[in-house]
C-alpha cells in the first residue's frame, strides 16, 4: 500500500482548514485516512504558531516507512526541519505562450515604424529651414522658369 501524507480539507465554504494526514494514496482526498498528524490553518497570519501544527515523531514514523508527502506538506516538513525539499526549477513557466510572442513581435515592429516616421519627420523639419535659406538665396533659378513661360506666349 502507497502511503501519501497530504491535507485533508475540513471547513465551511471559503474557510478552509485542512488536517494534515497519513493515507492510502488511492483514497479520496477527505476519506479515509489511517492517522492524522497535525493540522493547517490557511486563514491565520502566516507568523502565528497555530498556522501548521505538526506531530514530528509521528511524521518521521510515516517517513521512515515509505510515505510520500504532498508538495503542500513537504513545505511543512522542510519548515519544522524534519525532511529537506529540493526547490523546484521551471524557466520555461514564465515564458509566454505562441500568440502572446506574436503580439509583442506586431507591437515591437509598429513601434519601431512609428520611430522611424518620427525620425524622417525630424529630418524633414530639419531640412525645411534649409531649403528655404536656400530659396531666398537663389532667385536666379526663377528666372528660367520665367523665361520659357514667355518663350510659350510668344510662340
């Protein structure tokens, strides 16, 4: 028989309380159990003394046997230094789905359009001044311009 020490929950609707018990792993959740050995409060501040109660001879009896505690209740155990847990490492869990990608992508890609149109728009607002100081420079391309209008009405 497989042997899981795991929460059992207890409590009204959204009040929570759990006993930390000693069971066969194929039984339901809140069935049967073979021995409880301590109890978790999820609602008190997380530096109260009464948040986990813990029987630690009892956990180590069901530890030296073969019991396999839950993730919740190894925390427990690791916390009241009976048992060490191995942190757990997933970086692939914050990194965002497919379509999440594809989104920043279109948005990396309209902000780095709407960049270079500000960029152009400065170059232009820049040249403009020039242009102009270049236009009042030479009123002698005009002329030209002025010249073959009246070739035209001439002819």
């Amino acid at each position: 028989m497989a042997i899981a020490l795991r929460l059992s929950r207890g409590g009204a609707k959204k009040r929570p309380y759990y006993r930390i018990v000693a069971a066969d792993s194929r039984a339901p959740r809140d069935g049967k159990y073979l021995e409880q050995i301590g109890t978790y409060n999820p609602l008190l501040a997380k530096d109260d003394p009464a948040r986990v109660k813990l029987d630690e001879d009892r956990a180590r009896h069901w530890l030296s046997v073969g019991a396999q505690p839950s993730d919740r209740v190894a925390r427990f155990l690791d916390a009241a230094g009976i048992m060490e847990r191995t942190p757990r490492n997933n970086p692939q869990k914050a990194e965002p789905g497919e379509k999440a990608k594809e989104r920043a992508e279109e948005k990396a890609e309209k902000a780095r359009e709407a960049e270079e149109a500000a960029k152009a728009a400065e170059a232009e607002a820049n040249e403009a001044p020039a242009e102009e100081a270049a236009a009042e420079e030479a009123p002698a391309e005009e002329a030209p311009a002025e010249e073959a209008g009246e070739e035209k009405a001439e002819g």
